[in-house]
C-alpha cells in the first residue's frame, strides 16, 4: 500500500494519533526508564524498539481483520513503572515486563480477560491508579514555584487548547513548552542526536517480590486502564474483533521483544478514536486505512527513536514533569470518578487510594499491591457488614 495513495484526510488520521500518542505519554516512558537506572543510549534503544513493535503489531491486527486496531503502549503502566522501578534493577524491570506480558498472552489463551477483569472490583483498580498517579499531578504543580515561566506557561497553553480544541491541547502544550525552552535557553542542543539506536539485549532477572510487587499491579493496570477501554472503543465504533486473539498478538509480541525494552503493547483507546471517526473517512468498512497509516508512522518514529530520548535528555526536567503531568491529568480525574461513584465502595476505595498514594511498601513489595490487597479486604469486610 502506497502512502499516496491514501485520502490526505485518512493519512493525516494516522499521523495524528502516532503524535498524540508519543506527546501525551513519552516524557513517562522516560522517567519509568529512569527510574529503573537506564542510560540515555538504552533509553534511545527502548524507544526504537516501541516504535517498531507497535508498528508491526498494529500493522498485522489491522491488516489481518481490515479493521482500524491500533495499538499503544501502557501510559498508566508507564506511570506506574516510573513510581515502583526506583529500587529495582534494570534485569528485574525487564523481568516484570516479560512477566506482564506473559500473564496477558494467558489471559488470551484461556479465554480469562473478561472474567479477570469481573473479580476485581472496577472501584479499586481505579483507585489504585488513581493512587499511582496522584505523584505526577503534585510534581507537575510543584515545579512552578522553581519554574514558574515554563510550567506556567505550559499549564496556561494547556488550559487555552483545552477549552478551544481538547484533542489536540497535550500536542499544543508541547510545542509551547518547546518554545519557551528554547527562547530561555534552556535546552542542551549539543546533546541532541539525530542518528538511529539499536536497541541492546538486557537479560531478565525474576524476583518473587518484584513480580508480586510491581508485576502484578502492573498488569492489572494495564489490562484495566489499557486494555479494556481498547477494546470498548473498538467495539463501540462497531468493530467486534475476537478479544483472545488481540490479547495474544499484542502480549506474545511485547513478550518476545520485552529485552529489547518494549515493556507493553496494549489495544490502543484514545488514539485509536481518531482512526475510527468518520473524519478518518467517511467509510466506515475503509477506516483501516488510518490505523495502518499509523502503523507506518509508528516505525518511521522507531527509527527516531534515537533522537525521541536524546531530545527529552536535552530539555529541563520541568518540561518533561510538567507535561506528563497535564497528559495524566484526565486519567487522574477519571480513575477519581470511578473509584468513588459507587457509594457502597467509597470507604474501601479510599482505602486503596490512599495506601497507594502513600508509597508505603512491606517486604520489598509496591504500595500498589498493598492498596490493592487492603481495598479488596475492605470491601469484603463492609459488604459483610451491611448483610
């Protein structure tokens, strides 16, 4: 398939949801590669690495069911990885993700995704990821007192582009954080490479408070907050694709290049909106196209992947803080909403919110996990209670 021989409006669908998706979201990737002790040059690696697995799986489920799939990586996972990798070494991060990854191509196999899913409370995965992003929020505001030109102004664009084109604020906030950078002078240019970076081999190493600690709420979150709304979004543009088989093709890929730092690919939601409008094309049988211009786009940004991390290394910290920040803000809200809709949950949800906002951890294990554990016990408790 040509590129030119795509509608402009169909190829422009593509390319916009290739771009919000990294603006939205890969300043957490990486402060999550950070987080585990990453150098720059394998930040650069892992950054190449996510694009070309992201191209080749959205390329293949969108080819394979001509149908707009587009896949993503786990923000909320990211985010998650960027709080719980600090004491983590770089083979045990690798092993979390091959972990994450193995337990999705299961869930796939045996058919367990939506009964997983039915055994959680939704209140408390939402209020533990609401817990795991709370951070980010409060990072993002405290970085105006030292930085009040930049994230000021960040946050002033943000709320602008909000208000007048929402789809596209993350992508304004960015390009005016670029500016005001730039203008005071505060990007390192000479640290900025345009080259290509090969991804590096890094063995995994499993630990039993790791994969407990991190993994598994690792997991639940990405499958809660990734998946599933993927998959709803699909289905409510009229795409009814076989759950199990998305969940294998996209957990066995980011299983087998999870060394290479591919830590999830995901069933897209956002992003994957913009393929399936109308404005993508008008029919509806054709909006595949989109996604599979997107898939094209997603290994054009494997191969920059490079120049990606060099260019979030250049820029202050603050910019990357602030802008993850503002990218969170509506899955902060949202999770918020979820946890506490339900009256009958409110108490246990706090719980878990809390629990896991306070970083609290017990024999090497995540707050995440425990907030978890101390919610579903809640609920129990209480709903007893009320019998």
């Amino acid at each position: 398939m040509r590129a030119f021989s795509l509608p402009l409006p169909t190829l422009l669908a593509g390319f916009v949801a290739v771009l919000v998706g990294y603006a939205s979201s890969a300043a957490i990737i990486w402060q999550a590669a950070h987080a585990a002790g990453a150098s720059p040059e394998v930040i650069a690696g892992w950054m190449t690495m996510l694009g070309i697995g992201m191209g080749v799986s959205t390329l293949v489920l969108t080819l394979w069911f001509r149908a707009p799939v587009l896949t993503a990586w786990s923000t909320p996972g990211a985010a998650l990885l960027a709080t719980s990798l600090e004491d983590v070494s770089l083979n045990e991060a690798i092993g979390v993700f091959m972990f994450a990854s193995a337990l999705i191509v299961l869930c796939g196999v045996t058919g367990l995704f939506a009964r997983l899913m039915k055994v959680i409370p939704h209140s408390l995965a939402a209020a533990m990821l609401a817990g795991i992003l709370l951070r980010f929020g409060l990072q993002a505001f405290s970085t105006m007192q030292s930085h009040l030109l930049l994230c000021g102004g960040m946050f002033i664009a943000w709320l602008l582009a909000k208000a007048v084109a929402p789809r596209y604020a993350i992508v304004v906030t960015l390009l005016v954080g670029l500016l005001l950078a730039a203008v005071s002078g505060n990007i390192a240019t000479d640290a900025v490479s345009i080259a290509p970076v090969l991804p590096t081999f890094i063995a995994p190493h499993f630990t039993f408070s790791t994969l407990l600690g991190v993994g598994v709420p690792f997991f639940l979150v990405t499958m809660a907050s990734q998946n599933a709304p993927g998959i709803a979004t699909l289905q409510a543009a009229g795409y009814r694709l076989p759950v199990s088989t998305l969940m294998v093709v996209t957990g066995g890929i980011a299983l087998l290049l999870a060394p290479f730092g591919v830590f999830s690919i995901c069933i897209a939601a956002i992003t994957a909106a913009i393929c399936q409008s109308p404005d993508a094309h008008p029919d509806a049988d054709k909006r595949w196209l989109a996604a599979a211009a997107a898939g094209g786009f997603y290994l054009l940004a494997g191969v920059a992947g490079g120049s990606i991390a060099t260019l979030l290394t250049a820029l202050p910290e603050a910019w990357v803080v602030m802008l993850a920040g503002l990218a969170l803000l509506g899955t902060i809200s949202g999770s918020l909403w979820q946890a506490l809709v339900n009256e009958s949950e409110r108490d246990a949800t706090v719980v878990t919110f809390l629990i896991t906002a306070s970083g609290f951890a017990l024999w090497g294990i995540s707050s995440a996990f425990w907030g978890l554990v101390a919610g579903g016990v809640s609920v129990w408790l209480l709903k007893r209670r009320a019998v």
